[in-house]
C-alpha cells in the first residue's frame, strides 16, 4: 500500500492542555498520521515555524517514516497552537492568529496526479494565502476532495464554509456545525438530505463524539453507529479526524461502505480512550488494520 498517496493540505499544530501537556495534532496532521500508521504513505502539505515546536514536527513525521518534502518553513510565523479545555471530556478551543499553517505558499511541485482523495479542513483556509495555494492544488491533483468542516470561533464564515463543499464527494462534520450552517428547523435527517442534494454529495458524514456517528448516503440511506462498549473516554479530540482517517482508509481499499463505516467508528471510538489525537504505537494501527480486513459487517 505504500504507493498509495492521497494528498492532505492543511494545519499542523500542538493542542496545548491546561497541565502543560502538548500534544502534536490538528485535523489534517491527524489524519495524515493515521493513514501512515496504516500503511499509506500520504502527501502532507502543511507549513511550520523555525522554531522549537517546528523541530518537533519534522522528528515527529521523520521517525513515523512520513514524507517531510511538502512541510514548509517559514521564518518569520510561528508553528501553530491551540489552547484545548475539555468539560465533562468535551473539548473547546482557543486557536493563535497568524500561524506559520496560515501561510502555505504555492512552492509545491511533484505532486501525484492520481491521488485517490483530496482531504482538507477549513481552519487553514481562513487566510488568503494558503486559500489559493489550495486552489492551484485542486487544478493539480484529480482525486476526489474529502472535506471536513471544523467552525472554530471566530475563524470561519457560514457562506464561505457552504462554498467549500461545492466541488466535495464526502463532507464530515459533527451535530453541532450542521445546526449552525444549516439553522432552519428541520430534523436533522432532514437536513442532511437536502445538503447532499444540494451540493451533489456522495456521503455526508455526522459525527457525534462519544456518542457515536451518523452517516447519510447519496441513494438515501442512513448509517448510524454508536462507539463499541466498553468505552472510558479520556476527551474527544481527534475522535472525528480518527473516523475520517479510516473513512479515506476503506474507500482507498475499496470496502462496502458499511464496512467503511463499522471500521471508521471503531477506531475512532479507541481514540476516545486516549489523550490526544494520534498514537505512537504501530502495533495500535498494525492490530487494528488486522481487524479491519477480517470484520464483516452488516450495519442497518
């Protein structure tokens, strides 16, 4: 599987917790660390200050055997933060203005044309600059675009965050971002039907932290799967980036899409019982990809 390339642009960062603890991540940083841990060898395409935290990225993806060519250096920025307080598990975020993941250049050459899957967030598109760098991508590489939708206060607009999803196959958000783009009083299946009509999706992903996920299919059809008991959640962060990550997993390897699904919350609900977003253990993702291929599921 190492030829296997999808293409993730976006932020990597440190979650910073109230005891001192940093924790390596950001969305697309996560999932690009999972699908290495399984296998894959994703292009990551990301920007990072010269500065101590910065040096720990590059050791980080260095001794993860992830490829460092698409990580810029920006001299003048800091690598990202986000200060992380978690409330009964849940967490909410205060994110640094002006990162060095704000500031993606348009310096990117070599990429894989036949990327199976485009994956990128939001958060980094709240600046111009890397915004168009993500556009000059999209003309590059002709994979489907997998985009996951994270509303971080105040770094978003609701027009423009509807405008990403207009060239998307898959869209992942959770409940709480469909009700604050979508605020018209409907159900939420309701909801989400008229979003993938709308904007001609193939898969609208809903996921709902401990409690599980909802997943809503072009043809109609609903999946809904709660995390595997027992589960003793540590917090939520990076659940959903988790559940994205084996999403892109099952689709690369072509699984049913129930399958996709039982897989995708299976891990993530193993995230759950973790602190932070990503894991250092390869026996974590090499007994998990172990499952994977052997589990047959029939999810209704």
């Amino acid at each position: 599987m190492t030829q296997i390339r999808p293409v993730i642009f976006g932020e990597v960062l440190f979650d910073c917790y109230p005891d001192g603890t940093e924790v390596l991540g950001g969305a697309p940083f996560n999932v690009a660390w999972h699908l290495q841990g399984f296998g894959l060898l994703p292009v990551f395409i990301s920007r990072i200050g010269e500065d101590r935290r910065g040096g720990m990225v590059v050791q980080a993806m260095s001794k993860w055997g992830m490829d460092t060519t698409f990580l810029q250096h920006d001299p003048d920025r800091p690598t990202g933060t986000v200060k992380v307080r978690l409330n009964n598990g849940e967490p909410t975020y205060k994110i640094s203005p002006d990162d060095a993941y704000d500031h993606i250049k348009d310096e990117i050459s070599g990429l894989p044309a036949d990327a199976p899957v485009l994956y990128h967030g939001s958060l980094a598109l709240r600046s111009q600059q890397s915004l168009d760098t993500l556009k000059k991508i999209k003309q590059q590489v002709n994979g489907d675009i997998f985009i996951d939708i994270n509303l971080r206060h105040p770094w978003w607009e609701r027009d423009f965050a509807l405008s990403l999803m207009e060239d998307a196959s898959w869209v992942k958000m959770n409940k709480e971002e469909i009700e604050i783009l979508f605020p018209l009083h409907k159900s939420i299946d309701q909801k989400a039907k008229d979003i993938i009509e709308y904007f001609n999706l193939k898969i609208l992903i809903l996921t709902k932290g401990s409690k599980g996920s909802t997943v809503y299919l072009k043809e109609g059809d609903k999946l809904s799967l709660l995390p595997s008991p027992p589960i003793m959640v540590v917090d939520t962060v990076g659940a959903g980036d988790a559940f994205s990550a084996v999403f892109i997993l099952g689709l690369i390897m072509g699984w049913p899409t129930q399958k996709i699904i039982h897989n995708a919350q299976e891990f993530a609900s193993a995230i759950i019982g973790k602190r932070g977003a990503i894991v250092s253990d390869r026996r974590f993702y090499t007994t998990f990809l172990s499952r994977f291929v052997i589990n047959k599921v029939g999810v209704k």
